[in-house]
C-alpha cells in the first residue's frame, strides 16, 4: 500500500513537471481549449532570445478577447515591432497560433476601451 501511494505521488510531480514545462506545445492539442482571438496593445520592450543573426524578440504582453476576457499572450518574431502598435493573436490556452499587427479601427470597441484604460 506504502509503494502504491508513493509511486503515485511521484508520477503526479512528475506529470505536473512536464505540464508546467511544455505547457504551450501541449495546449495546441488540448481539446478542452478553443482557439480565439486576443487583441493587446505591445507596450512592453521585447524580451531578445538567441545569438547574433538567429535573434528572435519574445513579448509577453496582456490582451482581451473580443469577449473582453482578459489573457496573457505570447509570440515571438525576427523583428523588433514598433511600441504602440496593436496586435492580434490567434491562441489556444498559451499556445500562439499566428499574429499580425492590426490597425486600431479593426479592434472591437469594447475591447479597445479596455486596452486603453489598462
């Protein structure tokens, strides 16, 4: 009985491990998440990953569904963006699926106000 509830113990750490650890590569495949659109205003420097030619710019920025359902998105890029520029993200969970810079006109109203005032 001791062995079983241990050996449980340490797969639950383990699992739960993993899934903190590759928790965007797993949630591309979570059928419990929908993907949605997530619009954020890139108010923040970028984060710089890699070496010399190979650098990508990582922004970790706040956004709202169309819902105005407040999410943290993710994405990278080759190139630096400009600061005050909108973004769209197409996410499942943490998992980016694509982004584009996006004109303010396209945004939804209700979650324009919402960036604005964040």
């Amino acid at each position: 009985m001791k062995k079983t509830v241990i050996f449980i113990s340490i797969a639950l750490v383990v699992c739960s491990v993993l899934y903190f650890t590759f928790k965007r590569e797993l949630d591309q495949f979570n059928p419990l998440y929908k993907e949605q659109y997530v619009y954020a205003e890139i108010n923040k420097p970028a984060g710089k990953e890699g070496k010399n030619e190979w650098i990508r710019y990582r922004y970790n920025l706040t956004g709202y569904t169309s819902e105005g359902e407040k999410k943290k998105i993710t994405f990278s890029s080759t190139k630096e963006q400009k600061a005050e520029s909108y973004v769209r993200v197409l996410a499942k969970g943490a998992y980016t699926k694509d982004w584009i810079i996006v004109e303010e006109k396209v945004i939804p109203e209700k979650v324009l106000n919402q960036l604005r005032s964040h």
